[in-house]
C-alpha cells in the first residue's frame, strides 16, 4: 500500500509557498554560460523573476523579455515579439545561446514557439513552461531537457572517466559544486547540467555583467553524447537522462531520489566504487562519513523530542524528511508545492499537497516549521522555531553558500536543526 497523499480540494491557493515554471526555466538558463533568458510573457512577469531572483541570490540576474500584451498576444500570437526582442539582445551583446520560454499568455494564446524558433538565425533553446501548471522544479527540469534535446550531439562512443550530474532545481550553487567535488575525487571529470555552482555561487566578478556568468558553457552541452555514467537527483530529473541516453545507447544511468544523509551518500559511494573499482573512497570521504555519524548522535537527543513540519518542493521535501528522521526527528506534516512521484514514499506521518494555510491550520501538530521566507512570518505569529530552506529565502545572505547533502552537508543541516529546536523548547519553557 502507498502512503495516502491529501491534496486540497480548495478552487485557490491562501498563503501559497508555490513558485512557477518560468521561474524555474529562467534559473536553468542562468546555468549556462553566457545565456540569456528571454520570458515570453508580459513584462511584469519578467520583472517580477528579475526582482525575485535578484533578493535570493543578492546577485544581478540577467534576463530579457518579449514583453507581450493581451492585445498583442490577440493580434499578433507572439511571432512580432519574439523576433524583435532577439534583434535587440544581440544589438547589445552577444550571448551564447538565448532561452526562450513561455508564461500563461502565449500559452493560452497557443504560440508556436518551436516554428518561431526555427526561423530565427540565432542558437536558441526554447521550452514551453505554463505557469498555470507545474512549478519551480517541472520547470526546471522541462528546461533541462529541452537544452539536452536541442543542444547535445549524438555519439555511439563513450567517455568512461566523463560523467553528467542532473540536479533538481533544489540544490543551491554550493550543493551543485560539492557533489561535483565528491565525484570527481573518484577520477570523474564532471559536468553539472545546469550548473549554477559558478554562476549564481557568489563570488565577486570582475564587473557587472550583462550576461550570465559562469555555469556549463554551450561547446561543453555539445559533447557530453559520449559521456559514459549520467547520475539524476531528484525524480523530476529522471525524463532528463531519458533524453541525454537517446543520444548515446552506451550510457549508464543511476538515478537517486536525493542526495541528503548517510544512506542515500552511501549509495552514491557504492555506485562510484562499483563503476571505477576502487577498493574504498578517498579519505576525507571517510572522514566524513565518520562526522556525520557523530552529528547524528550528538543531534539525536534534540531532533528526538521535535515534531517537524516540512514545507517545500517534492526532491528537496524528500532529502529533508529523511535527514531528520534518520536521526529520531517526527516530520508530522510533509506539505509539498505539486504532486510527485516522491511523496509516495517521504518519511512523515501526514503528506499533503497544499499551502500554508493547511501549515496554519495544523498548528498544534508541531513545534518546528523547515521551509522558505514566506513560512517565516506564519513561525513568529504561532511561535515556532523556523529553519529556512529552499526559494525564496529574503531574510539572509549566503543562500547560495548552504549546503545539506552528502556527509559533509548532513553534519551542516542536523546541527541547525537541533540547535533551532533547543532553542524553539527553551523560549517556550520562558513564556
């Protein structure tokens, strides 16, 4: 029997935590060297991206848009727009390649966006992401798989030291460059799709750049047909191998749901042992291994008397929940932004696909809340202690910099947690 899923039967969202597809689309592109991203929507789409962004990272985010009316979308369907806006792009500078995706308009509208993109005379990758479905990680993801389908060549060898990491929209920059670091201490050379663990990271460029800078560059996504291993995180990724084996036969594929804790780090470790034939991983592997082994002893004794709520996107959701219930913590509420293959099996005792009006309504079932800024002014008023995770987060610097998977990132993730909870028992034993 599968766990039972509640999905809300409200005709609206209250007090959504919910991000959109072109959202997740825009920061896809953001992983590619040198690209812009052009909305194909209304400019306050566009606007609303760019400011948001902007908050989370504290970075300058690059992206354009065609700035489409209803009466233009009526009258026109977008074609005008989409070739101007590209005109004006490439009048200013030069990008590798121009990410064209769409918002609810055009695709009410029924553009056709593909036949757009074959007229124009420019590298293109083009997406269709409806912000009227999906959310921040299928728009990730339908990203993802539109550059593998439009941009890799095919190939009938392979590169056996050459691996391709796919990871969910979830991971922040530091995340994508750990687990990078991870693999290649086992002879791999990686390449991350996207990558925003040198583009959105936080490091100080040497000027304002109009263009996004760092991430996997447009020559790299050409060959990585003769990759020999592709490794997914997150199930929304899994589509993604699925295009990139197509153009390769050859390529091995391992999928993980995620990389959080010691049981899914393992995995990956015995995956990487098994595929080079190394007798054990390198030493600071083990190292941390061993730390993170502590980490859940000295946490224990705090997570063990914490009632949890987790609030997020489905990958991310299923990292967290079992990191904390890995060491004694009770994830009571699991509420997820969309459906997912991942709620089937997430440790916690109620999952719910819904908003934080459902967190608000529940309460009394726990005395943590794990989730992004918006959950934040819901902890103040009810008085729980709060871990901040995923997007938005508005209130501190350093998102990019936080990391919670792997060994390493577990010691990281159940320290915040115990401490939040120690303190979040002790302000209630002071009232």
């Amino acid at each position: 029997m599968g766990k039972v899923i509640h999905k809300s039967s409200k005709p609206l969202q209250v007090n959504p935590f919910k991000l959109s597809q072109p959202m997740g689309a825009t920061l896809a592109f953001l992983g590619i060297d040198k690209c812009m991203p052009l909305m194909h929507g209304g400019q306050g789409c566009t606007s609303f991206t760019k400011v948001f962004l902007t908050r989370h990272f504290c970075e300058p985010i690059a992206i354009q848009t065609t700035a489409v009316t209803d009466a233009i979308a009526v009258l026109d369907g977008g074609d005008y727009s989409i070739v101007e806006s590209v005109k004006n792009i490439t009048k200013k500078v030069t990008p590798s390649l121009i990410g064209l995706h769409t918002t609810g308009l055009p695709e009410t509208k029924g553009d056709d966006i593909a036949g757009i993109a074959r007229q124009i005379e420019f590298p293109m990758v083009h997406v269709n992401t409806p912000d009227y479905e999906g959310g921040l990680e299928s728009g990730w993801a339908r990203t993802c798989k539109a550059i593998i389908e439009e941009i890799v060549q095919p190939a009938e060898r392979v590169d056996d030291n050459k691996l391709v990491l796919l990871p969910h929209v979830s991971l922040q920059p530091i995340e994508v460059e750990k687990a990078k670091e991870f693999i290649e201490s086992f002879g791999y050379n990686v390449y991350a799709v996207p990558d925003l663990s040198t583009s959105l990271d936080g490091h100080l460029g040497n000027k304002q750049a109009a263009l996004s800078s760092g991430g996997i560059s447009v020559d790299e996504l050409r060959t990585l047909g003769d990759a020999g291993l592709v490794l997914t995180v997150g199930d929304s990724m899994q589509s993604c191998a699925s295009s990139l084996q197509q153009k390769n036969s050859e390529m091995r594929h391992y999928h993980f749901a995620h990389l959080h804790g010691l049981e899914a780090t393992d995995a990956l470790v015995k995956v990487l042992l098994d595929e080079t034939g190394f007798f054990g991983p390198p030493p600071t592997v083990s190292r941390w291994r061993r730390r993170l082994q502590d980490a859940m002893l000295d946490s224990h004794f705090s997570l063990g008397q914490t009632r949890f709520l987790v609030a997020a996107e489905p990958d991310q959701l299923s990292g967290l929940c079992q990191t904390l219930h890995d060491s004694g913590g009770r994830v009571t509420v699991a509420i997820s932004t969309v459906d997912s293959t991942q709620l089937e099996t997430l440790q916690a005792e109620q999952v719910m696909v819904g908003d934080l009006e459902d967190a608000e309504l529940m309460a009394d079932e726990y005395d943590v809340m794990i989730g992004n800024c918006h959950c934040e002014a819901l902890a103040h008023r009810l008085g729980k202690g709060m871990v901040l995770r995923g997007f938005p987060n508005w209130e501190q610097v350093g998102n990019a910099l936080k990391n919670d998977i792997l060994y390493e990132g577990g010691c990281y993730l159940l320290f915040e947690a115990a401490n939040t909870a120690s303190a979040a028992r002790n302000e209630v034993q002071h009232v």
